[in-house]
C-alpha cells in the first residue's frame, strides 16, 4: 500500500497520538484500521464487508474482503460460490466467511479525507469514554481547576483532561470569575451527553460547604467529628451540624479552630458567606432551639405527625428569630426538617385563649350544656364533640365536678347531636343527587359525600375519574411563587394516600379495573445509548490518505482534550 509515511512512521504517529490524548495505543491503532476499512470501502463499494489489519510490531497493512458462501451467487463483491471456496479451505460450509486478500492500493483524496474523520472521530469518543470514567466515581469530590473561559455566565474549567462546567446558578452570586483563575468547586453530577461526558460543578451545593470544612478540619476529615446536616443561601448565611464521637472535643470549638482560623478559612472560599454552627442533638427539639441560634426560645411544642414545630419567642426575640427576609427561620427548618412556626408569647397567648372560647362554645351549642361545663371539657383537652361522644367514660366522669351520671348524660347528648347531624347530611346528599352507591366507599364520611355532591362528583364514575389532587388539592409554581390549589375534600383530615385510595376503591367498583391491577409494579427504565457523532463525509481537493495519517496527530495535537460548550448548555 502506498502511503508517504514508511510503516515504522505509522506506529510512531499512534504512539504519539496516544501518549498526547492519554489514551490506550491500541485504540488509536483500532482507529486507524477502522479508517482504512471506511476507506476501501469507498473504492471496492459500500456493501463490501472489508477488513484491514495493522500488525502493531512492524505496522505492515494487509486489506482482506470477507466474501459469504452460498449456493448461488447473487453478488460477486460480497459472495462466493460453495465450490469455489472448497478449492479455498476444504471445510468450508454454506454461511462461512472467506478471507480475499485484497491487492495494495491508492486511496483517493475524498476517501482519505473521510477516514481521516473517522479518526478524529474514534479517538474523541476514547476520549470522552476515559473522562466519562474518571469522573464518575468522583461525585462529591472538591475539584480544583483553572478557568478557561467564560460564556453565557457559565464558567468552563480545564480539568487536565478535558472540561467541566459551572453553571451560572451554580455560582455563588456577585462572584466574577476570569480566564486563567483557579476555582475550587464540587462535582454533583457526570452525565454522558452527545457531545461527550459533561462533569457538572457546584460552588452552592451544601455538601461543597461541607467538604471545605472536611479540608480545614482535621476532626472531620478523621471521622471524630459528623457533619450530620448542612443549610445554605449562597453568599449569604450558612447553618451547619456537628456532632462529635468523642466527649472530650467540643465539635463547635473544633470547626471554628484557633481565633476562628479554620471557619473563616471556609468563609474566605465562600465570598464572606457567614456560618453558624450548630451542635446537633438527638432530641427534636433541643435541636430545633440550637439551630434557631442566636435568638432565644421560650417554649416549643411538636406535632410529629406532620412534622411542623411551634416556637413561642419572647416579644424582642421574634425579629431575630425570623431574621432579614425569614432567612434564620428558613435555614433553620432546612436544616432540621421540620416546619417552624414562630409566634411571640403575647401571640400564643392569644391564640389559645381563642381557641378555649371556640371549644367552649361549641360544647355550649351542641350540648345544650351551660358555660362552666362547656369551659371544664375544653380545658381538660377535649377539641371535637366525636371526642366527647366516644372516649372512654371515665375519663369524663373523672373531671373534677363531674360524676357518672353527668358523665353519661354528656355523653348521651354528644351522640344524640352527632346523630341528628348525620341525619342532616344524609338528607342534604340525597337533595344533591349523590348516588346511595357512594356511601360503600371506605374512607368516605356523609360530610365528605356532600362536599362531593357539591362539586357535581355524584355517583361512583365520576369519583373513578377525579385523581387525588382533585380531592386533596395540589401546589404549583406560577411567577416564582408557590400557589395552592385547593381540592374538593381539603377541607377535611385526609391525607393523599388516603385519597388514592378512595379514587382506587371507586374504579374497581366502576369496573374500571380489576381487584389484580391494583398491584404496583414498577416501570423499567430503559437506557439509551448515546447518538454518535458523523463527521462530514464530503471530501476536499488536494488531499490524500497518504498526507491525511500524518495530519490527523496534528489536529488531534491542536485540540484542547475535549469539543467547546457552544452557547449556554441546557439546564435539566
């Protein structure tokens, strides 16, 4: 084969492509057989299954036709006749492949620019595959990198073998940086996208934070303190847990360091971001008091149910417990998990002496029982009237004043009136049209069953076809603010598993489905495989193979290890 480069030259231009790219050398050699094959296939026709072969030692080319047996043959280019292939190799059988020998040629200018693309091409993909794999396993990483440029915002850094990029949102606000700045940031997210593997950095996420103070920490790097939870506004305020395994290091103490040397190390990272740490605790609410740090907390009361806390705060503490724009209270609930709802004393005060009233009025009504009564249920802890018709009648009996028979004359009274209501709301559905069928759905109370009468859900279809949020309600963002929509049922204690399960019952009443489909399974996810990437097939005059091997190191060589961000890269 007649190429300019000797065959020792050729190995020399594999070995240099490799060593520049980082890249195994039989890759490079696969893809020079590869454009070789592309190649001849343009001089022998394209429906030529052709093999080239590379011998790594001495980088002697040898070009061979595969040809089919068959019985008949149809196609000479692709085909040979059984016979034939006999005289070839005697154990030669129909389906078998025989190996032509193919005589050396002259690749003309467009097939060698052709395979001087697939060259390019092959050793970008082996590029982007080791990139892919370097980075994978290192999500959670702190990078450090120079910038190479910026566009649209989003900083493009050079990792040594290729890019990454932070995202503008993933910036921490005000900060500017230009070409040639080293950075330092967190690898959150490696994905493979048509272009290549695109390494994503964050300077917001918490855990960035969090590995900054692994770094200045030694307690923590060691495993003797825990960052048990991290909150952040970017820039702004920081609220951070530790926990130590050792009594004798105080976790506080150790990540603030000497004079405050190793926080405000982590400050200085973070563009003048303030921390505040916090010891955690076990204890829901100990922990909730700290991270409210530094207001002071009067009294707390926890619902775990839903997982929402009420902070009672002296008069002069509420601002300091909100912070400017809720920022305290916001960082703090991050940071715990929970709900926080802060009131002054003065405001729960008043808030429970409304609520006494409300109860007290309730029992007053729809007892028939006069004020002392009615204020000796509410401030024993009763709230509804079911609670006083259905508790155990001793827990009544056992209020101070009352005996037996007021306890059971009470009691009488509570389910008298919550009978006559049911009376009620059974009437008011059936002037609604509601259909009887919908009573035997579980989970359905008379109440409910008018509020869905209401709203025009009148017999079992029509609960089969309203879906969950139309009955509990849902939230949804419009103008960067969060709205709640209101369901036909929000009104009520239902939770939105409870409501699945209403919508469900009904469909298989309807016929809808059967009892069986009720069975969850679960979707696969199917993986697709990443496009790939043609080059131009069209050639160029003044070009040919024998020029084009040698030229493919040196555009390989210009390349900065990975293909430029065009524009600003789509956010997910």
């Amino acid at each position: 084969m007649a190429i300019s480069a000797n065959r020792l030259e050729l190995l020399q231009i594999a070995d240099a492509v490799a060593r520049e790219k980082s890249i195994d050398r039989s890759i490079v050699i696969a893809a020079l057989e590869d454009a070789i094959q592309k190649a001849a296939r343009s001089r022998y026709g394209t429906e030529t299954e052709i093999r080239a072969e590379i011998n790594q030692k001495t980088g002697e080319i040898r070009l061979q036709r595969l040809l089919q047996v068959v019985d008949i043959v149809d196609n000479i280019s692709t085909e040979i006749a059984l016979v034939d292939a006999q005289e070839r190799n005697p154990d030669a059988t129909i389906g078998d492949f025989i190996a032509d020998p193919l005589p050396p040629l002259d690749f003309g200018r467009i097939a060698a620019q052709s395979a001087k693309q697939v060259i390019v091409q092959k050793v970008r993909e082996a590029e982007r595959d080791q990139q892919y794999d370097e980075f994978k396993d290192r999500i959670g990483e702190v990078l450090n990198a120079v910038v190479k440029r910026v566009e649209y915002g989003n900083v493009v850094v050079d990792t040594g073998k290729g890019e990454a990029i932070v995202r503008r949102d993933e910036l921490i606000p005000r900060e500017i940086f230009r070409n040639g700045d080293r950075i330092r940031a967190l690898i959150f997210d490696v994905r493979r996208e048509q272009r290549g593997p695109q390494v994503f950095l964050s300077r917001t996420h918490p855990q960035f934070m969090a590995k900054l103070f692994a770094q200045e920490v030694p307690e923590i790097y060691d495993g003797v303190i825990e960052i048990k939870a991290v909150a952040r506004d970017p820039g702004s305020r920081a609220k951070i847990a530790v926990l130590s395994s050792d009594s004798s290091i105080d976790p506080v103490g150790a990540c603030v360091g000497m004079r405050g040397s190793r926080v405000q190390a982590v400050v200085g990272e973070l563009q003048g971001e303030k921390i505040d740490i916090i010891p955690w605790n076990d204890d829901a609410a100990t922990f909730i008091v700290n991270a409210l740090q530094p207001a002071e907390v009067a009294k707390v009361v926890l619902d775990e149910d839903s997982e929402r806390i009420e902070v009672v705060v002296p008069n002069d503490q509420l601002s300091l417990a909100i912070g400017r724009r809720g920022q305290n209270v916001r960082l703090a609930s991050q940071l715990t998990g929970w709900g926080i709802d802060i009131m002054t004393e003065a405001e729960e005060s008043e808030r429970r002496q409304k609520e006494f009233q409300v109860r007290s009025d309730l029992f007053q009504n729809t007892l028939n029982v006069d004020e002392m009564v009615s204020q000796l249920l509410a401030s024993e802890g009763f709230t509804s009237v079911e609670e006083v018709a259905y508790v155990d009648i001793d827990e009544i009996s056992s209020i101070e004043g009352f005996d037996e028979d007021t306890a059971d004359e009470i009691q009488a009274r509570a389910r008298e009136y919550l009978e006559e209501q049911e009376a009620k709301l059974a009437e008011e559905r059936r002037q609604l049209g509601v259909s009887d069928e919908l009573v035997q759905v579980p989970g359905l109370t008379s109440a409910m069953l008018v509020a869905l009468g209401k709203d025009e859900i009148k017999n079992m279809e029509d609960l089969a076809g309203c879906a969950a949020d139309d009955l509990v309600g849902w939230t949804e963002r419009k103008d960067k603010e969060t709205i709640r929509v209101e369901g036909t049922l929000s009104g009520f204690d239902l939770s939105r598993a409870d409501a699945e399960g209403i919508v469900m019952a009904a469909r298989v009443a309807a016929g809808w489905i059967s009892a069986e489909d009720l069975i969850e399974v679960s979707d696969e996810e199917l993986e697709l495989s990443d496009d790939d990437i043609e080059g131009d097939e069209e050639g160029f005059e003044g070009e040919t193979f024998d020029e084009t091997v040698v030229d493919v190191e040196e555009e390989l060589a210009q390349e900065s290890g990975a293909e430029d961000v065009k524009g600003e890269p789509s956010s997910e």
